[in-house]
C-alpha cells in the first residue's frame, strides 16, 4: 500500500509509445474514447453514471439479504468502487496521452481572492491530438473528414450545447437501443451535417445539429435550448427565430431531388422546457408554414416537438402505425 501515491506519480510521468498506448487500451476503453471522438467533450460525473453504474446486488451476493442499515454500508461501498474505476480509466488514459480534463472556472478567476471560493466546477474530458488520430485509424475516417484539434478546441466555448446534442446521442445508443432493441440502422448518426439546394434566386442551407437515419427515415435533429425567439420580431428582420428556421427547413426539401430528404422529419428536443407553452408555440409555427407551403406538405406532422429523444421516436411511430393511418 505504500506504493501506491508512487505508483501514480510514475503513471503520470510515463512516456508510452503509440504502440504501447494501442496494446493496453480494452474494449471498454476503445468504446469510451469512440463515444468522446463523437461527442467532441463529456462531463465527467454523466460519464461515472454511464459507464460505472454496477448495482449493489450485481457485484454483492448478500445485498439483497441484508437488513437496511448492511444494504446502505454496502451502497456505499460499492459507489466507492465505482468512484475507484472511474479515477483508475481517467488516470490510465491520461497517462498515455489520449484525453485531457478541465475544471477550472474561469469566472471565478476574475473575483477577488477573498470573495472568490472554489475556482473548480464541472470537470470535462476531451481528447488530446493523439486521442483524435488514434480513434480515426480505429474508425477508418478517410483524411479529409479528419477533425480538427484547433476547431475542436474551439468548441469548447460552446460546450454546454454541444453537451446537450451529446446527450441525445448517447441515450440512444445506451438506453433506447441498447440490449433486445438494438437496432443496427442506428450507426448512422451524422453530427453537425448540412445540407444546400439551389432555388431560382439563391443557395439555400440548413445545418441540422444531427442527422438520425432509421432505416429509411432521417429525422432533422435540432436541440433547443428555449434561447431563441419562437417568432421573429417585426422590428428585426434578419433576427434568427424557429419559424424562420422551419421555413428554411421546408424550403430545402421542397426543393431537393432526393426522397429521403424530402420525406424526412424535424425532430426538435427542448431539454430543458419546463411548461408545454414553448413546445406548444412552436407547433403553432409549424401549423402557419405547412398552411403557407400549400401541398408540398400534407401536414404539420413532420415536425415533432418533445423534451426527450425517447418522446420523439415514440411520437414518430404513433403517427405512422396502422391504427392512426386507418383514423387519417
């Protein structure tokens, strides 16, 4: 036991090559650090509830015998336990150069030392220029999809968003599709996508935050943070807002040539909506482009709005099982 803060200290000092990095990395290594490549950043105390989330009774035969006060020493323990492993994987993939941590809150810097208090908050893990590479030999991403550890970094800045979209991506893969509902369509997940057709007059864009193919659905993914305007104001004209994003949406798969665009759905997760009226407002703009749009569109039904990823999947198949085709 006495070795143990040495140890440490040596892990932290020691220079691995890549090939040496490459040999000790397990399969649950590899998984986190592919789910950190596309999530671009993780927070860490999702990431101990996601990955180190063992119940008592799965690794302590006697749990589910023992009397309240044993069971609550045993949670206890085993929350330790996992705290452990938690600690073991941040400090193995650090020491081999793959990841890096912050928590410093820089707000907390400009106060004076004596009203200032802890200058730490969330601790977020990102990949390091070696941990960038490494996963895109291991996912074979052709040279010019490669990430940019500058524009990575520059993410940073909007990292609460980028977080969030994380989020959905990551509930799906560990929660709705994960065990007898895995579904294998569900790889194709495109982050920060876009996609451009020319009208008469101009070049049209959109930028979904993601792309969501199952089977042969896209579902537009667009994570709103309640931040913006439902509907622009008359006194700003170039103001961002829902209603003019959704007309642009609407605009572009009008125009596209292909189905799969065309046919696609806007899915838009409000996380942190606390009442229905946001999500109710913005239905209501959907209703007034598809009344505008004539019949390119049969009905507002393409964009669904809910607080969770899980909702909107549920909401997609209501709308298109037999019972609800046979009552339309």
């Amino acid at each position: 036991m006495k070795n143990l803060p040495n140890r440490e200290t040596n892990e932290k000092q020691a220079d691995y090559s890549l090939g040496q990095t490459i040999d000790l990395l397990s399969q649950m290594d590899w998984s986190f650090l592919i789910d950190l490549y596309k999530c671009r950043c993780m927070e860490q105390e999702y990431i101990s509830q996601l990955y180190f989330n063992e119940r008592p009774e799965e690794y302590y035969k006697n749990y589910l015998e023992a009397d309240e006060e044993t069971k609550h020493e045993i949670e206890d323990q085993n929350n330790k336990r996992l705290q452990a492993q938690m600690a073991r994987l941040k400090r193995k993939l650090k020491s081999r150069g793959l990841i890096e941590t912050t928590s410093v809150n820089p707000d907390a810097l400009n106060k004076p030392s004596s009203s200032r208090g802890s200058i730490h908050g969330k601790t977020w893990i990102y990949l390091t220029l070696r941990g960038l590479r490494i996963v895109e030999k291991r996912l074979d991403i052709p040279d010019e999809a490669k990430l940019s550890k500058i524009e990575v970094d520059m993410e940073r800045a909007k990292k609460e968003h980028f977080w969030e979209i994380a989020k959905l991506y990551l509930e799906l893969k560990y929660k709705i599709f994960s065990g007898d509902m895995k579904l294998v369509q569900f790889d194709e997940w495109d982050w920060y996508p876009s996609e451009t057709v020319a009208s008469d007059n101009e070049t049209l864009i959109i930028r979904p935050d993601a792309i969501l193919k199952l089977e042969n659905q896209l579902f537009y993914i667009e994570l709103d943070r309640s931040t913006e305007p439902v509907y622009r104001s008359p006194f700003f004209s170039e103001q961002v807002s829902i209603q003019n994003k959704l007309k642009r949406y609407y605009d572009v798969m009008r125009l596209s040539t292909n189905e799969l665009i065309r046919e696609g759905y806007i899915a838009i997760v409000i996380p942190t909506a606390k009442y229905e009226t946001r999500l109710q407002n913005i239905r209501k703009a959907a209703d007034y482009i598809f009344q505008q749009a004539g019949k390119v569109f049969q009905n507002s039904s393409k964009v669904i709005v809910s607080k969770s990823i899980q909702d909107i999947l549920i909401n997609y198949a209501e709308l298109n099982s037999p019972l609800e085709n046979t009552e339309s």
